[in-house]
C-alpha cells in the first residue's frame, strides 16, 4: 500500500464514528419495509409528571443533609504544610510486545 492510500488514524476514526452515527440515525434502512409494517406500535406507560408529596419531602430532606455535609467540607481548616490528599503520578508507556 503506498503512502497516498493510507489515511491516518484520526481520519479513520473520524469516519468511523460518522459511519456509526449515521447507522444509529437510520435504523430503519437495514430492516425491510414488509418486516417493519408487522411489528405492532409499543405501548409507552403514562408517568406521572409530578412526584409524590412523600418523594418530595425526601428529595428536600437528601438536599439539606447534602447542603449540611458540604458546608461541614468546605469550612474544614487544613493545618499549613499538610500533604495533598492526591497527587498526580504520570505512568510511563506500556512497551509493545
């Protein structure tokens, strides 16, 4: 294969991902007409758009616990020179076998 015939590999991904968008987009191409006129129509079950008073009050509740921990992080004082909680350590390439 010569130099001019190859592409490289962020083209070949590039279209990779536009081959596979495009099939995902279009589902319908790969099935035939006759096979997708039998299927009966999903019946989608009805959600109700408001939650419950229960649901509510404990989505409120799980609120104000998390506003009370993140208050509790945030106002914790570090003594100066502590060590970092993370550092950030670079790993050397892998050799190919």
């Amino acid at each position: 294969m010569n130099d001019r015939a190859r592409i490289g590999r962020r083209r070949f991904v590039r279209l990779a991902a536009v081959a596979a968008a495009t099939a995902a987009m279009n589902p319908i191409a790969a099935v035939p007409a006759a096979a997708a006129a039998k299927t009966p129509p999903k019946q989608t079950r009805a959600r109700s758009k408001t939650p419950t008073p229960a649901v509510r009050t404990e989505i409120e509740n799980q609120k104000k616990q998390l506003d009370a921990m993140l208050q509790v992080i945030r106002s914790y004082e570090l003594p100066a020179g502590s060590p970092p909680s993370m550092v950030f350590r670079p790993l050397r390439p892998r050799r190919r076998a």
